[in-house]
C-alpha cells in the first residue's frame, strides 16, 4: 500500500516529460491516466497504508513513512487546500512533509534534509 503509483516502467525521461506525464493524474483523480491506477484509487490505497500504521497502537510515538511524490502528494492534497501537482513540483529525493494523525492536517510544508 505504501508504493508508488501503479504504472509500468517507463523510459528514462526528462524533468519536462516526467511533469507532461504525471499533471494528468491531478487534474482528473477519477481517471486512469498512465498505469493502472486512477489518482483517486493510488491515493485511497496509499492512505489506508498509512492510516493502518499510524493507527496500531503507536498514537503518541512520530511515525516516518517513506514514499513516492505522488502518493504523498495525493494524500496531502486530498485533506489540505493544497494543490496536488505544485506539491509533487516541489518534493525531490529527501523531502518531507508533516502531518497530524488522524486528519492528516499539514504541520510543515515541503522540507528537504541537506
């Protein structure tokens, strides 16, 4: 549940393609765009990965989840006025992001380790 988003593997491409190829799947959650997973459906499943995790038992204990952008993109966007495609813009390899549980309300917006 906590994968990224089903598609199959694809070529090398270049930041412009990577961005062309996934601005789709925000604009339009309930479609398949690439794969065979609408964005509604990758972030659902990535979200009740996290909610399983974050609900068995380790309420007051900081939980870190590693991902892909999209996902985590998906499910920050579907509870935050936040829009989706500029997040996952934004995130690169050793970003993070910090929600609140339940809720997942946006504590800290898009960070990067150094």
């Amino acid at each position: 549940g906590l994968e990224e988003f089903d598609r199959p593997t694809l070529p090398l491409l270049s930041a412009s393609e990577h961005e062309a190829l996934n601005a789709p799947i925000f604009q339009d959650l309930s479609r398949k765009v690439i794969g065979s997973e609408s964005g509604n459906e990758a972030g659902h499943r990535f979200e009740a990965a996290v909610s399983a995790l974050a609900g068995s038992g380790r309420s007051h204990e900081p939980l870190v989840i590693i991902s892909h952008g999209t996902v985590i993109a998906l499910l920050v966007s579907a509870h935050n006025e936040v829009d989706g495609f500029q997040l996952w813009q934004e995130l690169s390899c050793a970003s993070f992001v910090v929600l609140t549980y339940p809720g997942f309300a946006l504590v800290s917006g898009v960070e990067r380790l150094r």
